[in-house]
C-alpha cells in the first residue's frame, strides 16, 4: 500500500451495495463522502450492507480491532470486516472510492527496488501493471518502473483531467531521462515528489532536478526520510539542506519500523520534521541560516 492508502470498491457499488468505510485517523487521503467515517460510531449513521475497517499501519491493529466491535454493536447483522495493509496483505488491483477519496488513482502495484526501510516489497511485491482509473493524483509507488507505453498513457490520462497533476507516490529519480523530463514539462503539474532518503541519493537527485528546474521548488517536492539505521539529528538537517540547496523542497519523515509498537521520538527530532515538512517554516529557517553564516 503506498503511503497509506489503498482502493477497494466503491460505496455503492453497480449492484448497489452501501458499503461503510471507517479509518481510525483522518487523512489528506481520506474519502469525504456519507459512508467514510474516522473512529467510533456517531449518533446518526446510514443503512449498510458492509461495514470495513480499514487497517494501513500495524500500530493502529489493535485500535481497529475495538472499532470493528464498536461498529458492529450497532450493524449486527451486515458483516463488519478488518483489513488493509496493517495485516500484511497484498492488494491486486484498484478501484477508485472506498478507501482513498476522489481524483486519486494507483495505475501500478508493487516495486522492484528492495531498500530496506520500505515495506512496499514485501507487502506488493515486484511492480505489476493496472488498467489505468482516472485521477489527477498518481499514488505509484514507482511508476517510471513500468513499462514506457504504460507510463505514456498515464501521462496521456492526466493530460485529460481537469485538474493539476500530483505525483504523490514519488517518482525515482534516478529513472528521470531527458525524454520523461519532456514529457512532465507537457503537462500541468501542481506537486511531483522524489525522494532522497540516504546521502548517496543526492547526486541523482541533482541529476533529475537539474532536468525538472522549470517547476521550481514550490512543485518539486522530496520525501526525506529521517532517522534510520543511527542517523544523527544533526546528520538529517545536513541532508535536508542539500535537498534544499538541489532545488526541492523537502517533506520530513521520520522512520517508522513494521513493528507493532511506533517509535516515539524525542520532541528535537519531531520538531526537525516538523520544520522540514512545512514550506514556510523551511523558508524561513533557511532565512536564518543564510543570515548565521
């Protein structure tokens, strides 16, 4: 599951099954309509067939758990069911409307790279084609993996949208060719993601950004992942500095393992990513850096 989200069906679907969805935290990802709801049951809610508790992290398993009672007091006679990446599920396909709101799509699966802090490997395994849903944010894991005349026609689908693109999932920057590049300047592009989660994952950073520099650092995002294998918090700032002085503006992560139990940071390394994930607290913390000098 990429970043967290993940399609089943839709709400109603064509034999018109209303299905509720409940997720135990709201998102940006999160679907908005009658049948999305985030934690226990409130005091009005509609007619169902099914009730689905949607599981995207292992720490939130046990909380799901006590949703999935707390619905089913009130539906007990639909059925009431707990799944999602959390469980270590592979997901085949993607339909648009259950468990990401609309415009978002994934026209991939999986990934052929095997860092070692992803967990998209073992959940999806190696990068497999989807029939291409409409949507103007592309949740791909790594879409430049798949083959190119699947990655024109994506490209050809957003052309159509109405809105902006977003490239949510990230794009591997090392896999930004001069032709790609070319065909991104084509489209309308509101944010496109990379990522730079070690120190050797700058120079192809630099390399992809130098070919995308008319998109300017308020569209050209970066993942940044923090604090893995004993990286200091002085070490993560260091590269969140390089990431900047590359053209992108970072977007912090602090690691988290697959473990059940999340870390619990300290408030130094929670108040780094938080800085280095909004664009106004970056600008200016660059601002005073520059003036340190």
């Amino acid at each position: 599951m990429s970043r967290g989200v993940q399609g089943y069906l839709n709400p109603s679907d064509g034999e018109g099954m209303k299905i509720i969805r409940v997720f135990p935290r709201r998102t940006s990802f999160t679907p908005m309509d009658d049948y999305a709801f985030v934690g226990y049951p409130p005091m009005i809610r509609p007619e169902a067939d099914e009730v689905h508790v949607s599981c995207t992290f292992t720490w939130d398993i046990d909380l799901c758990a006590t949703l999935s009672e707390a619905w089913a007091q009130y539906y007990p006679n639909v059925p009431v069911k707990v799944d999602g990446a959390g469980f270590n599920h592979a997901t085949n396909g993607f339909v648009p409307g259950l468990y990401v709101k609309e415009g978002i799509t994934f026209t991939t699966r999986g990934c052929n790279n095997r860092c070692p802090w992803c967990l998209v490997p073992e959940r999806e395994g190696y990068l497999v084609c989807l029939s291409i849903q409409p949507g103007y944010i592309i949740g791909d894991n790594n879409l430049l993996q798949a083959p190119r005349s699947h990655i024109d026609s994506v490209f050809q689908m957003l052309g159509s949208q109405r809105r902006a693109a977003i490239f949510s999932g990230g794009l591997d920057a090392r896999l930004i060719t001069d032709s790609i590049a070319d065909q991104l300047r084509g489209l309308r592009i509101s944010q496109l993601f990379l990522a730079c989660d070690t120190e050797g994952s700058l120079k192809p950073l630099r390399l992809a950004t130098d070919k995308l520099q008319d998109l300017g650092r308020d569209k050209l995002r970066c993942y940044v992942l923090l604090a893995y294998n004993g990286e200091t918090i002085q070490q993560a700032e260091d590269r969140l500095v390089k990431v900047w002085e590359a053209g992108c503006m970072p977007f912090a992560q602090l690691y988290q393992p697959p473990e059940r139990k999340k870390i619990e940071y300290s408030r130094e390394w929670r108040d780094l990513a938080r800085t280095w994930s909004r664009p106004a607290a970056m600008k200016a913390r660059m601002s005073q850096m520059v003036l340190s000098l």
